[in-house]
C-alpha cells in the first residue's frame, strides 16, 4: 500500500492541491486492516475528511496542477500534525474510543510514521518544491456538528496563520462576494497548529498558502465535489493575482 497518490504530477500550474485527509484506508500491517471501531465510525470525518479528495482532484484539474493526496486513514496516523503532536495517534475522537491505537507503544507509532507518514511527507515536499513561486491549498471537510456541540453554520472556511495571510484573506474577500455562501474566518478552527502540513511546507518556506475547510454535506456526491472544484478555482486565482 502507497503512502500517497498523486495526480498530474507533469502539469505545468502554479499551484499545489494537497489532501491530508483524502481516504480512511488501513494498511493490513495495522491490526489487520482494522482500526476495531464500526464501518460506520470509519465513514464519519473521524477516520478521514469526507469529499475533500473529489475536490482537491477537480480543483488540480480546474487549475491545470498537480494533487497529492495521502493514502491512508487520519486515525492511522494524522499527516496534518507534527510528529511530537500528542494527537498524531488518536485514541479518542469525537466520543469514539480506537481499540488498536490505545495501546500503541512508540515502536508502533515509529513504524507508522516511516512507512505512511514520513513519505507522504517527502513527496509533498518534492511536489512543492519543483517551482519558486509554487503556491498551496490544502483541501478539507468539516462536519456539519459535532457530538453534543451546536450546528455550523459555514458553508465553507479558509484556515490562516497570523504569519501569512497573503493568499488566504483576498481569497476570503473573494468567497464572501458569493451572495450564497456563509463564510468562516478561521472557522471552524484556529488556522495555525505548529508541526501541521502548510506550517512544515509553506510557513516555514515562505511560500504562498492556504486552507480550505468544505462542509462535507455539501460534496457528499460526485456532481457536488466537481461543483466546488470548479467553483473554488478561479477565486483561488485571483486571490493569487492580488496576494
């Protein structure tokens, strides 16, 4: 099992579309391909980021870029933490306890990271790297609630570092001149996490970047993800334009 896909990898775009949370697979050298929880728990945004891999992919393709995308479930081993995260193995989420994570000593974290995290690491690093003026978006879904929590009401949100906002506020500006759409500022989280993908390839690097979070009942379908893709790209490009 790959750590990773990537898709068009020779276009010739500025941008790099990355997606930590693309799939809930598990690797058979993992407790057997069974993280112990229902199929129900690994469909939920627990186990990966529901819709967010359809519309990285249409969104490469709008902007005529490549796509890398992880190949394996968050609760795996989460490739938008820093390895010292407490939370890069999870053994509770949103009220569900992950039998084969809780007593995974830190050889088995090790093993997790060398084969699945650190190379899925490295080949966003190379992707990202093939240009100077190279720009990120990272794609992601959120749930519409959380257990016990009240509803969000976004319809999609740009996550941004007080390092950098270049790209992500015009791109903000941008999403909030769409009559329909109910924006969030950093929401429906705080934009910077020290150790994440975008502050280990882009803060760190100076490089143009942004996060955007899609509601993920909002691209439960294929039609829907393609919508957002193509939707997404050319406010993306002109954020760009005016960063």
């Amino acid at each position: 099992m790959s750590a990773y896909r990537i898709i068009g990898e020779d276009r010739p775009g500025r941008w790099l579309i990355t997606c930590d949370h693309a799939t809930n697979r598990v690797p058979d050298w993992v407790n057997g391909g069974d993280l112990g929880i229902t199929s129900a728990d690994m469909a939920r945004h627990i186990a990966f980021d529901p819709g967010a891999a359809g519309v990285a992919e249409a969104l490469g393709l709008a902007l005529n870029s490549p796509v890398i995308l992880s190949d394996f479930s968050r609760l795996v081993i989460d490739p938008n933490r820093g390895e010292d995260d407490p939370t890069l193995v999870m053994r509770l989420y949103d009220g569900t306890i992950i039998p084969a994570n809780r007593h995974a000593d830190a050889a088995e974290v090790e093993r997790r990271l060398d084969r699945l995290y650190r190379p899925y690491h490295a080949a966003l690093a190379r992707l990202a790297a093939r240009r100077a003026d190279v720009a990120i978006c990272a794609i992601h879904s959120f749930t519409p609630c959380l257990q016990g929590r009240p509803p969000r009401p976004w319809h999609v949100g740009v996550l941004h570092s007080h390092l950098d906002g270049r790209l992500s506020l015009p791109l903000i500006a941008g999403l909030q001149a769409e009559p329909d759409l109910c924006v969030g500022d950093n929401e429906p989280y705080a934009g910077h996490l020290p150790g994440d993908s975008i502050d280990r390839h882009a803060l760190r690097e100076g490089r143009q970047n942004t996060l955007i979070e899609v509601r993920n009942d909002l691209i439960a379908d294929a039609a829907s993800r393609a919508a957002w893709g193509a939707r997404l790209a050319p406010i993306l490009a002109k954020a760009l334009q005016s960063a």
